[in-house]
C-alpha cells in the first residue's frame, strides 16, 4: 500500500551535480522524518543525511557535508537529495527512507525504504 519511488539517479563526471527525489504515495507523511542513506560496492550501507518534519533539524555525514543538501515538500510527500562537487566516491545505490521518529533513522532504520537508485560518479 505504501510506496516510495525514487528518481533521478544516473551518471555524472567528478565536479557534476544530480537531484535525487523520492515520492511516497499510499499515506500522508507530512509528521515523518525523512533521511537518505547510501551503499557503495563491497560496502555496507551508510547514513548520508536526514531532515525532520519541519526542516527545523538538519544533518549530513562528514564526507557530504557542505556538498548535498537535503529538502523536502509535505505538500508532495516527497524528500529531495541535491548533490554538488559530485565525486568519483559518491558512487554507490541511493536509498530514501521514512520513519516516524527522526531517532530511527539515526539508528540506521527506517519504517519505509525507497527501491533504490543508482548513481555513478566518473573521474
């Protein structure tokens, strides 16, 4: 019943920029905090950023800080990633993630999980 649907994934030169989205349908999730986490090959899945019902708190892992910006619109149910100065180790499967409480996603859990999309970063 719930779904969420990522897009916007694909290839990029090293320097280049992507938008990612991620829409729920099946609910209202205008309460839920939303976050993006990331899985690079031969690697396990990694937190890059969340945001919380109100935009109010904010926050990025260190090796995206200052590059991706995390948004959303409750209106669209929908959670964006902008991701600038892309590089060659930003290579990896993108998956958005919904929860309930923010403290679940910075667990490393999530109530709801996108499919995934992949973005691929060339030198």
């Amino acid at each position: 019943q719930v779904q969420l649907v990522e897009s916007g994934g694909g290839l990029a030169q090293a320097g280049g920029s992507l938008r990612l989205s991620c829409a729920a349908s099946g609910g209202t999730f205008s309460g839920y905090a939303m976050g993006w986490f990331r899985q690079a090959p031969g690697k396990e899945r990694e937190f890059v950023t969340y945001i919380n019902w109100n935009s109010i708190n904010k926050d990025y892992s260190d090796s995206v800080k200052g590059r991706f910006t995390i948004s959303r619109d409750n209106t669209k149910n929908t959670v964006y990633l902008q991701m600038n100065i892309l590089k060659p180790e930003d290579t990896a499967v993108y998956y958005c993630a919904f929860a309930r409480s923010l403290l679940t996603l910075v667990r490393g859990s999530a109530d709801y999980w996108g499919q995934g999309t992949q973005v691929t970063v060339s030198s």
